[in-house]
C-alpha cells in the first residue's frame, strides 16, 4: 500500500467511527526498512516514525533529521534501562515504558537533558510471558509511581497476541485508559489499524503495509 492509502484507510475507518481523521497520527514503524523506502515516504512529506532499536535510530535519523525538518522519531520498541540516554536523545515519544525501574531512569535522564518526553505505559493485555508491558493488574501502581515522580505519562500502549482476535485487547485497553484519565492510545498495527481505530486508537503503528516486507526479518 502507499502512503496516500494507508491514510485515506485511516480517514475511512476514523469517519466511520464518527471521529475527525486529525484524532488518529499514523507512526510509520520503519524499522529493518531500507533508507530507499523510508525515503520515499519522507519525500510524500510524512514526519512521523516508530523505531524499535536504540541503536538503529541512532545510526539512521541523525543525517535524515537534517535533511527533513520536522521529524519526529517515537520509540515502539522494548527500551533498556542501560539505554535510556540515548533514547531520551534521539526519541520524542517512548511508547514502551513497562517498569518501575525504567520509570525512574528516564525521569532523571530527562531531567538531566532538560528534555521531557511524553510517555506511553505498555500493558501486555494478553499477558503473555515474552511480551513487554504491565499486566492490567500491574497498571495502575506504575501510573501512580510515574505521576508522582512527574513523568509525562499520556497514553497506553499495547500489542495483542499474534493469533487472537484483538477486539478485546482494544476495548481493555481503551477501558484501563478512561480508568486512568489518559487520553493517548497507540494500538493498531499494518492488520488491525482500522479495528483499532473504532476502539479509539489515537496513534496507529504501521510497517509492512506501508513499506513493503522487512529486509532485515532479524529487526522484528
Ligand atoms: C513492527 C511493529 C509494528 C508494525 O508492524 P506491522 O505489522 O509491520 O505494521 C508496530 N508496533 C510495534 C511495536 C512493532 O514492533
């Protein structure tokens, strides 16, 4: 698909939803994408990415951000605390913060870097054991650890098992959002974007859709 569908998709599904298509920002997850492609999408004028390395957004979007102005790079992936420096450098958005431990890294790296990144909790809604995030049950004391060491925390996060259908995890997530109080939710990724989107999605992480398969599978 090309940029143009992705998003007239995404203008459909948020019109059908009842909602204005500028509640929904579409995260192009270019990660194991070659420069080529992301390429052609920046000179189609979209600014916005998901990266899911540390590593490989820093080698890639230094140059780019040169070139582009505007772009803005959101971190997708799982981060590590020994990261964190790094990724309060190169990202303006973490969609992954999933502890206490990284919570408390990031607010002195932010502090630090005089550099507040607004954040996303991700809950493992299917509490699957290899999957990053919170359980809904461990949600609310991470959110209460993270208001009260002022770190910006506007949406939640979440990917839903592989082989289920992910209504549920979109409605759980939307339901552990108004709980909350946080208005971001980023789900939806190139299969599910528009389901998400009728569950109130307001960032949806797109890849193969957009770009084609990944070259490099070993980036997933
Ligand atoms: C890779 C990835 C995406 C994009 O997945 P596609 O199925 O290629 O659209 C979205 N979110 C996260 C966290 C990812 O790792």
């Amino acid at each position: 698909m090309s940029l143009p569908e992705v998003k007239s998709r995404i203008e459909a599904a948020c019109r059908a939803a009842g909602r204005p298509a500028s509640s929904v920002s579409l995260v192009a997850a270019s990660k194991g994408q070659s420069l080529d492609s992301i390429w052609e999408v920046l000179d189609q004028g979209h600014r916005l990415f998901g990266e899911n390395r540390v590593q490989e957004a820093e080698r890639r979007w230094p140059p780019l951000r040169a070139k582009y102005p505007g772009v803005k790079i959101h971190c997708i992936g799982h981060l590590q605390t020994n990261k964190v420096r790094e990724a309060v450098q190169i990202f303006d958005v973490i969609h992954t913060l999933d502890s206490v431990r990284l919570a408390d890294a990031l607010q002195e790296e932010m502090e630090k870097q005089s550099r507040k990144l607004p954040c996303f909790i991700q809950v493992n809604t299917g509490e699957e054991p290899q999957k990053g995030g919170v359980t809904p049950k461990e949600l609310e004391s991470l959110f209460r650890h993270c208001r009260d060491a002022h770190l910006p925390v506007e949406g939640l996060m979440c990917i839903p098992p592989h082989h289920e259908i992910p209504d549920t995890h979109f409605a759980l997530l939307h339901k552990l959002a108004q709980g909350l109080g946080v208005k971001q939710l980023s789900m939806g990724m190139s299969a599910d974007f528009e389901t998400a989107i009728r569950y109130g999605a307001t960032h949806v992480r797109v890849g193969t859709a957009l770009f084609g398969i990944r070259e490099n599978a070993k980036a997933v």
